[in-house]
C-alpha cells in the first residue's frame, strides 16, 4: 500500500517506478546504473513535479545540477548528516530523523535493504534511494592528507554545444546585430575526493556573445570557480569562490533552489540548516562570490559566517544611481555590454542554529552595500517601497519542531525598512493515509529584503497576506490523491493594477496504479488573479518495463481575462497539446523521443511541456499558436570514462511564417537546434 509519506507529485513517479528494477550504487569511481531507459529516475521525479509548478520563476536548472551532482557521487548512508539527507526532495524531516535513528541505534547498515525495517520509508523511495546513497562501514575517517587527495581524487571534464540550424535577426554580425555568433557553448571541470574536496571552473558563453574580444579577452563571457571543504574537524564546511546559500525559510537570504505550490508537501514545509552550496552552473545572476564557512562549536550547535562582494549588471539612471538590477547575464550588444558590471555588491553577515531533541532555532542576519544607490522609480505604484539607498540590512529567527506525526515551522524577518514579514506552517500525519498541511504567510508592503526568496504567490517576499491549505490521502493501495487552496490578498497595486487584488490557487491531482507497469493520472488546476482566471487540465497515461517506456499525456488550458470596461466583454482564450514520449534502451545506447501537437489561440492560454535533454539542463517549452514540436535524445556511455549526448529538437509553427521579434527574430516557422555534450572522467 502506498504510504502518506508518497507526498505531493512524487507520488506520480514513485508509481511509475512500480515496474523498474532496482540498481545497486557504487562509489563515485564508477558509473551508476539505470533503471530508467532514457532518462534517471530523479529527473522523472523532477518531471512531475514541474508539470504543476511555477518553473518560470523557479530555479530548475539549479536543482537538477545538485541532484546529477548527487546521483554521480552517492553518498555513504551510514556517515550522510542530517543536513545531506535534506537534500532530497523525496525525504520529510521526519523521514530523515528515522534514518538517523536507526543508524545510530543499530551502528550503521550492512545493506541498502535494511531500509525496509523503517516503517516510514516506503518501497518506492528505497528504489530512488538507491541511486543517492550506498552502504559502506561506519568507521569515520580524519580529513585526509594531500597525498591522498590528489593520488585517489576524481577528475571530470565536460564540454558542450548548441547549433542552430537557422539565422536570427541579430546573428547578422555588426552595428545592428549581435557581436558574436551564434553557436552556445561551454566547457566544466571538476576535481573532488568523495565528500571532502570539491573543486572546479565553470565557462559559459551564450549565442550573440563575443569570444576572446573586448570584455571577454580571456574567452568565456562567464566564468565560475569554486573550492569546498567537508567535514574538516569541527568546520563542516568551508567554500571560497563562487556559492549560494539557503537560510531558515528564505524570508532574508536564500539564492539557493525552492520549490512551489505542491511540492512543498513533500519537505512537511520544514526550514532549512543554514546550506552552502558551490554555484556551478551557468546561471550568471544567482550567486554570491567570496567566502562561507559553517562551524560545530558543540553538539547541535552550528555557526556560519559569509562574506560577499561580486560585479553586477544594471541599468543606471540619469542621476547615476541603480535604476533596475539586471539578472540576465546577456552581453551580445554594445548596449548590453555598456550595462555588464557597472555597479558592485557587498554581503557580510551570519547564522548560528541550534538543534536538539527534534527542536531547532536559528537566528540569521546580514549587512549589504552597493557601489552606487538603489534609485528606482517609486512614483510608480507597484515600486512605492522598492528599497532606495546603498546600505540595507536585514535579520530574522527561525524555529522548529519535527516528530513521527507533527512538523512545524516558521520563521519572522524585518530590517531597515521599519516592517516585518513571518511566515508558519504546521503539518500533521493523522494516520498512515491522511496528512494536512497549513502555512500562513504576512509579508508587509513596506517589508523588503534584496536575497529572500520563499513561499509567495507574488514575485517577491513582500506586500502579500496568505493562507494555504494542503492534504494528501491514499484511500486504498492503489489511488492517491493530493489538492491544496491558497489564498492570497495583497493591499498594495501590483504591477498593471491600481487597487488592491487577490488570489486563489487550487489544485486536485489523482493517481490510480493500474498495475505494476501501468499509472494513470490527472490533474486540473484552476487559478483567479487580479481578474483572470486560468484553467489547466491534464490526463496522462504512464505504461513501462526494464527496456522501454511510453507517456501519453492531453494538457489543456484556458485564460479569461475580465475587461476594463464595464461595459465591455473580457476575452477568452484556449488551447490544447497532445504530446506522446517514448525510450528504449540497448546495451550502451539510450534512445528517447518526443512528438507533441499543440493548438492555442493566442499566449495567454500557452502550454508548457518538459523535455529530457543533456546533463545540469532543464529543458521547458513554452508553445502556443499551432504547430508541432518533436525530439530526439541519443545517450551513450561508451564506456567508463567517456559520455556522450545528443538531442535534436524541432518546432515547426503552422500559423507564422516568422518567429520571436526583435533581435531574435527568426525568417521562417522552424526552429532546429542540435546539442551535444561530451563528458570525460578519470
């Protein structure tokens, strides 16, 4: 029977993973294997869970990078601390309190299959678990030496290429056009012995950015560097370079990964640790640059310090201050380029968190400071409490309780600006097929903070009042179902809006396992916002085996969006997409292939679809208009040491004999692009 723990959209693939077989995980010298034939399990988990989520806004390349990282080098689940294991999405708090137990009370596992003695831990998440973790003896080992390190480390080099088979506006080099051409690559090493050292350089370069000239006269657009220290003494961490950080629930600090609506069920809505993590990914606005370290100064007592200071893009005003913070690290013009690291940032601040006994609490604060001030336009209204200034300051307390059936969280933040912002959540496990989760959230308008980022139905931590309500219920072995509501209500205009608004949010998703090789599912969400409502259903079919795999799914949406005029109607859109997956695999060869048809009227009821496709990328589509988008992903591991990945994807428009605009315009209705990845270990 399926256990509440299968929360949120997990559970869709936990129910798909009915038929896999189990793989055995090695340490990081070797590869691990794959249930899956075309893609990893995880990135089947990340899959469902997107197909609900707000992955606009959400920092999906990011995660996927972490969980690659983690399926490449598992850890040993006898020494993994509690802070590794809440890495996993899959994991509750109190899930992780159970490992722990167990391998305290026992001295460790001899087995992976000893998980099955933890009642909480359910079938289908030891399968998952197995491509994370493995079991190795107990004995810790001291920090090892130099010698050590550099003899037994693991070397990886990985390059990567995007070839567009068409021409943009602005790929016509010169005055008018972009100032490099139009081929996207990069190239990622990394060194790292098991979970001590960690090491590597990242460089990036986007389609239009020149190469080797001007700015970038040492090649790449974008660099990244990072070294991680682990479990050195009593200093748990220690990174110089390039990091990111996630502290207590987000409300101050956190430019580390968090997920939406739905998959905040899965994690019961518990705070974090303070969590330092190396950025090396190609994202050239969500990090932090300089040093951070965690410190045990005792049982369950933690310390962590950070210092920051990096370059940014922004757009000045006429008075020479910061008018609008700019994150998306293009620099293909002269305009762009005029733009790129005008101004400089600089962080400096701490944690210290304690925990005992299930309890926890934690206290985080910080002091930031820009080159030039922050001068936005307030005399809009959506921007009236925009911070203005170059110095801020920010502090908040976290705390926490985690038992078999209660979880409960919450955090309370202000700083300079004069406001606060709190937000709780409790979560109860009323028996082994019911559990409801509440979260209430009060983020003044005055309240701001530059590096929150956490639960809001807004696009930042402020101006916003809420409550939401989840469950999920497995009322026989073989359905589970899973719905939230969340209301919003924020006092202050947003942005298009010159009065107070709302929002309501639900969602209801049903999962039937049909048999061990059969899933099927449902989703319909419906969603009214400052006068527009948007209605998406989906229906889908998941049928598999140990060699190939098949997902039929039928998405459609419809956006109606009331009228400014009393007297005048409001408009109606709608759309639909048909989208069929399939994967086989043969020896070394892993194939995968997608074909979708989708027919909308217009971009306010466009469908998203997900894509396998290479390694630390999330590939989503957004589609609307009529036409058709088709892929192809060849995987191989030809042995070892060497990987190699391909995909070609097509989408041919039947309405437009031109796509995008501007600079990005395309003079035709197909778009084709062919991507490789190479990646070397040894």
């Amino acid at each position: 029977m399926l256990k509440l723990f299968l929360i949120g959209s997990s559970q869709i693939f936990y129910a798909s993973l009915c038929c896999a077989q189990s793989s055995s995980v090695v340490k990081d010298s070797l590869p691990v294997s794959s249930a899956s034939p075309a893609s990893q399990p995880w990135q089947q988990l990340l899959l469902e869970l997107s197909e609900t989520e707000d992955f606009e806004t959400t920092l999906w390349e990011d995660y996927e990078e972490d969980l690659e990282e983690l399926a490449q080098h598992p850890m040993n689940l006898n020494v993994a601390t509690r802070e590794e294991l809440e890495q996993l999405p899959f994991l509750t708090a109190s899930q992780v309190e159970d490992i722990q137990a167990y391998v305290y009370r026992y001295g460790g596992m001899k087995s992976m299959a000893e998980l099955a003695l933890i009642p909480s831990i359910s079938w289908y998440q030891r399968q998952l678990m197995d491509y994370f973790f493995y079991v190795a003896d107990v004995t810790r080992q001291d920090f090892p030496g130099i010698k050590t390190i550099v003899r037994y480390g693991k070397h990886e080099l990985m390059g990567m290429l995007k070839v567009p088979f068409y021409e943009r506006k602005g790929d016509v080099m010169g005055a008018d056009g972009y100032l490099g051409y139009k081929y996207k690559h990069g190239v990622r090493y990394q060194f790292r012995y098991g979970d001590y050292v960690k090491m590597g350089v990242v460089g990036a370069q986007d389609a239009g950015e020149p190469f080797g000239s001007g700015k970038n006269s040492l090649g790449y657009d974008f660099y990244s560097f990072y070294i991680q220290l682990k479990k050195l003494g009593r200093w748990k961490n220690i990174t110089l370079g390039r990091y990111r950080l996630h502290e207590g629930l987000g409300l101050i600090l956190n430019n580390d990964f968090s997920f939406g609506k739905l998959s905040i069920l899965s994690s019961f809505g518990r705070s974090m640790p303070s969590t330092i993590r190396v950025h090396s990914s190609r994202s050239s606005a969500n990090y932090l640059q300089g040093a951070a370290a965690t410190c045990s100064l005792m049982k369950g007592l933690d310390i962590t310090g950070f210092v920051s200071y990096r370059k940014i893009d922004a757009t000045l005003s006429s008075n020479g201050g910061i008018k609008t913070i700019l994150k998306t690290g293009l620099h293909r013009t002269s305009s762009e380029i005029a733009k790129q690291d005008v101004a400089s940032n600089t962080l400096v601040g701490g944690n210290i968190n304690y925990h005992h006994a299930g309890w926890h609490a934690g206290a985080t604060a910080f002091y930031t400071s820009f080159s030039l001030p922050l001068t936005p336009n307030t005399s809009q209204l959506y921007k009236r409490f925009s911070p203005v200034g170059d110095q801020f300051w920010n502090a908040s307390i976290d705390y926490g309780y985690i038992s078999h059936r209660w979880n409960i969280a919450g955090e309370m933040a202000t700083g300079d600006c004069g406001a606060i912002a709190t937000l709780n959540t409790i979560s109860y496990q009323f028996t082994d097929h019911f559990l409801l989760m509440a979260l209430q959230r009060f983020y003044s308008a005055r309240y701001y903070s530059l590096f929150s980022n956490s639960f809001s139905e807004g696009s930042a931590v402020q101006d916003e009042n809420g409550a939401y309500l989840g469950f999920t219920w497995t009322p026989a072995s073989r359905w589970n179902i899973t719905a939230y509501s969340d209301f919003a209500y924020f006092v202050w205009p947003k942005y298009q809006t010159r009065e107070s608004t709302h929002s309501w949010d639900n969602l209801v998703s049903i999962i039937f396992q049909a048999s061990r090789s059969l899933a099927l599912g449902g989703r319909i969400r419906y969603k009214d916002k400052a006068g527009t409502t948007t209605e998406r259903l989906r229906l889908y079919a998941n049928l598999k085996n140990a060699k190939w795999f098949a997902k039929t799914s039928v998405e459609f949406s419809e956006n109606k969006q009331a009228s400014l005029m009393e007297n005048e109607k409001g408009t109606i859109s709608r759309g639909y997409m048909l989208n069929e997956n399939l994967g086989t695999s043969w020896r070394w060869l892993r194939l995968s292939g997608s074909f979708g048809y989708f027919h909308t009227q217009d971009y306010s009821s466009r469908i998203y679809v997900y894509e396998p496709g290479l390694l630390y990328q999330m590939s989503f589509g957004s589609f609307y208009g009529e036409g058709i988008r088709y892929a192809l992903v060849a995987r191989s591991e030809i042995n070892e040491h060497l990987l190699v990945i391909a995909k070609l994807g097509t989408t041919d428009y039947f309405d437009r004999n031109r796509i995008s605009s501007g600079k990005q315009e395309i003079a035709g209705s197909r778009q084709m692009d062919l991507e490789i990845q190479v990646k070397w270990k040894w």
